[in-house]
C-alpha cells in the first residue's frame, strides 16, 4: 500500500485506487495526486479473489472514492479458470460498491468491449444489447451489473485494446517481436481502437474533480471510453512497426513482412469480438470534451519506449 496526500489548508477526500500495480492503477496514481489523498493497494494488500480482503479494505481506508483498476484480464485463461474470474471481475466490484454505497462514496469501475459480440455493423452505445462471446466478457457483464445494482453512486468505464509504457500489452509485444523476427501475422479481421492507459486516467481525473467539486457532477451509469478512430491489430501492429522503423530503431521485421490473417487462423482459445468500436458520445457530451485519435497515443508511448530504450522491459 503507498499514498500520497497532496498540500491542503481543509479536508482532504481520499480517493482508493484498487489494482494500483497494473498499467492503469499507475496512471490511477499519477492523475488523481491532484484531487485528494490518495491510496493505492495492489494484490498484495487487496486481492480482489479474496472477499474478506475487499471488504476490510473498504472499512480501513473508508475513502470518498474508490477507483477499481485491478482485475481478471487473461481473456483465454479465463476460459478454464471461469470461478477466479467471476470472484474477480464480478463479486469483488459487486461488494466494492456496497461498501462504497455504505460509506455514501462513489464507485469508479472499468468494463469492456467484450460485453458485446462483435456483430453489429456500427460503433456501440450504452443501449446496445450486450452480449459476451467468452467467460471473461461475461464475468465483466457480471460485475458492471453487480457495480450497478448496489446502489451507490457509481460511473463504469467500458474501454478497449488499452496499452500503456507500464505492463504488458499488444503494443509492447509487437515491439519486441519486430525487434528479432522477420515476419508477423496479425488478425486483421477485428477492429476497434486502440486506447492508453494515461487517458482513461485523465478522463477519470476530469469526472471525479467534477463530483467532488460541482453542485451537478456527472451521472451515473454506464460511458464508453476510447480514442477516437478504429483499425485492426494488424492495423494496429503496422503502424507501430512503421514508426518505429521512421525512428531508426534497428528492426528485424519490415512493414510489408506484417502479415494480415483471420482470427480463426490465430486460434485464440476465447472468442473477440470482430467489432470493438465504442461510440463515445455520451462521455463526450457529459464532460464537455473532445478524445484524441488513437495514434496520438499509440505515438507518444512508442517514443517513450524508444527514448529510454525500454523495448525489452
């Protein structure tokens, strides 16, 4: 566990970040030190597995406002681990709001395009059926509605393909693999947008200085959040192998050796969704913002990553 509790003359809110060790609850920690006293708790202290552990942590910290980064994400584990998944990506967000609710707190949660099948021809809203292909899509349907019916006030966050300088992600695999190999196969056949880690912390950011500062914050329920645009991973996985290459690094792949396939011919273990697109209009309208393009970001972390050389870490 590890705070920070900015300079204040009065009350200072806290603000608990679960899940503080992963891409997101780092950018968590970054972008909510301006807002109050934060703490921040990974496994090790708060193993969403563990009910007990959930809860005590709840009435230890009683914070203003919990912010629940933590999670189940290995999407094909998920497929043979069904119960740890649901203990962690549906009880646990479940009884974070109770207790939130408790406490008369807000309960800030993270969800998926997963939820969604994939079918519809168009970007989806928060009023499109949901419908999960795989356990871990599920599991996340599971805990946006536990979130939801708990009765505290609450905001979830359905996000896609989230990639960060800090843990692993598709950006960083790519990166590392064109490094040493002479060919990639990438499914070019899904698409959606790829979404940093340091913007859904801003975003979040932006919303809870709202709530604990305007007479009318930001509703509850449920928003989509996602960088503007869509591509493919193969896309996706082009992009980084070009810019990189612009940037000199020495590269064993070209972008030409970045070879589309079907998903069926990846194999994955758990079904995607062939269409992740997020239309983030409501979010936009509430907090009275524009989102960037996903390359901005796609960018700005692979020149992080070429400027500290941290390909490999």
């Amino acid at each position: 566990m590890h705070d920070r509790d900015p300079q204040s003359g009065g009350e200072v809110d806290t603000i608990l970040i679960i899940g503080a060790q992963g891409q997101l609850g780092q950018e968590l920690f970054r972008s909510l030190s301006l807002l109050g006293r934060v703490v921040a708790v990974g496994r090790d202290t708060c193993d969403l597995a563990s009910a007990e552990q959930v809860v005590a942590t709840m009435r230890s910290v009683k914070p203003r406002v919990v912010v629940n980064a933590g999670g189940y994400t290995a999407v094909d584990a998920a497929e043979t681990n069904a119960d740890v998944a649901h203990a962690v990506n549906a009880v646990a967000p479940g009884l974070l709001a109770a207790e939130a609710k408790a406490l008369n707190g807000l309960m800030v949660h993270y969800s998926t395009d997963y939820v969604f099948d994939g079918a519809k021809s168009t970007p989806y809203t928060e009023d499109d059926e949901t419908s999960p292909l795989s356990v871990y899509g599920r599991s996340k349907l599971d805990g946006e509605l536990a979130v939801s019916q708990a009765g505290a006030v609450h905001w979830i966050f359905r996000t896609s393909w989230v990639f960060g300088l800090q843990g692993g992600n598709f950006l960083k695999s790519i990166a590392r693999a064109a490094l040493s190999r002479e060919s990639l196969s990438v499914v070019a056949d899904q698409v959606g947008a790829p979404t940093p880690a340091s913007l859904l912390a801003d975003i979040t950011a932006l919303a809870i200085h709202g709530y604990l500062n305007s007479a009318t914050p930001m509703p509850c329920g449920v928003y989509h959040v996602a960088a503007q645009g869509e591509t493919s991973w193969h896309g996706y996985a082009r992009h980084i192998v070009e810019t990189l290459s612009r940037s000199g690094v020495p590269l064993a792949v070209t972008p030409e050796c970045v070879r589309p396939i079907a998903a069926v011919e990846y194999g994955s273990v758990a079904a995607r969704p062939a269409n992740s697109r997020l239309d983030t209009s409501k979010l936009r309208a509430a907090l009275h913002i524009e989102l960037p393009d996903w390359r901005e970001g796609v960018n700005r972390v692979l020149a992080q990553i070429v400027e500290g050389r941290r390909l490999l870490g």
